[in-house]
C-alpha cells in the first residue's frame, strides 16, 4: 500500500473520531486504538535505546552491529503491528503484511543465543543499573500492558493469534536483552532481595533488645 503525507493535521480528530484503515471511523478511546497507541508507545521506548546504542559500542564489540539491527527489526515490526491493528478484518487487502510464526521466531532463536550468556537467575530482578537496563525494562513493561490490551480487544474482535504471541515473546525478549545488556556492559543487575532485608532487620532488632535481666536476648 502506498504511503503519502502531505499534511499532518487534519481537524478530523476534533470531535472524539477517528479513521482506521478503510475509512471506519471510531473512538478515539475504542480498543484497537488504545491497542495500536501502546504499541507505538513501546515503539518509542526501543527508539530511545537505539539512540543511546552508539555511547556502549566498545562495550558491545563485535555484538553491536547485531544487536543494533535487532532493535532497528523490532522496530520495523512493532510499526507492522500497529498497521495490522489498524486495519479491521473488513478491510484487509491483498498481500497485506501480517505478524506470523517467522517473526516469533526469530525471537527466540535471539533470546536463546543472549542467554547462553547468562547465569541462571536466583531473584527476580529490577530496573536500573545502568541506562539501557533501565529503559530496556520500561519496554518490558510497556510490553506487557500492549498485550493485556490486546488480550481484551480479543474478547471483542477477531485479532491474528501470531500477533498475540509476537508481543509476548517480544516482552520476554526485552528481559533477556536487559540481562545480556547489562552483562556486556559490566554493570550491576539489580536484585530483589526484599524478604531477605526484611528477615535481616528482624534478626538485628532481635539481637539488640535488652531483656528485663539487662541480657541483649
């Protein structure tokens, strides 16, 4: 399908509507919006790490041409997305581009290469330690609710299975890239470690408190 912009604002929008693909007008609140919205906020996040990329290069070494041009597929395919959500069954047209078992899995065979990398994991873990950890797990996140959203426009109407799947394994994929980043780059990963904190200050505050004989008990 050809694609032209000659003007981006159209004041069609102004009274709460807007066109899917085919010229179906809806709310701007409806699912397949809120759906295709997340998508490209996700889409954003992956951009932002792409930018910051080029600052880690010696640290990813003879990895960071491939893991550049991962993220730029992802990319790609996040906007593949976003157009198969925007356009209803009704209005699907030939040789029209849409998310398939190819896709997911190219993914996993990605996912399982980082993570032969990796030690096992003994906690969960937590954003940060370093800047495209962090933005790497607000992807994750931002993954996650696009699938939520889209599980529940299923409910409602027919959705491709494949892109379904795609977006969960593209959320587990931005974990293991979180790690191998992280890895790679010699930076901490942050653990959870609450339950052990807690039991910690319970054993201290045990080990201070004076009996009534003046003993610490």
């Amino acid at each position: 399908m050809a694609i032209r912009l000659t003007k981006i604002y159209t004041r069609t929008g102004d009274q709460g509507l807007t066109a899917l693909v085919g010229g179906k007008r809806v709310p701007k609140e409806s699912g397949r919006l809120e759906a295709y919205g997340t998508i490209d906020e996700l889409n954003s996040i992956v951009g932002i790490v792409r930018t910051f990329l080029p600052q880690y290069r010696a640290g990813l070494a003879g990895d960071f041409e491939s893991y550049s041009e991962s993220l730029r597929r992802i990319q790609n395919e996040l906007f593949d997305v976003g157009s198969e959500l925007a356009t209803p069954p009704d209005f699907e047209y030939p040789q029209m581009h849409k998310m398939g078992a190819g896709e997911v899995k190219k993914l996993e065979v990605e996912m399982d290469a980082m993570e032969r990398e990796l030690e096992p994991l003994k906690s969960f873990t937590l954003p940060g330690g370093g800047v495209l950890n962090a933005f790497l797990h607000q992807a994750r996140t931002v993954c996650r609710r696009a699938e939520r959203i889209l599980w529940a426009l299923k409910r409602e109407e027919d959705i491709n299975d494949q892109l379904i799947i795609y977006v969960n394994r593209l959320s587990d994929h931005l974990f293991v890239q979180s790690r191998w980043v992280a890895k790679r780059l010699n930076e901490p990963e942050f653990l959870w470690d609450r339950a052990l904190r807690i039991e910690e200050e319970e054993k201290t505050a045990r080990g201070s408190k004076p009996r009534r004989d003046g003993a610490k008990s």
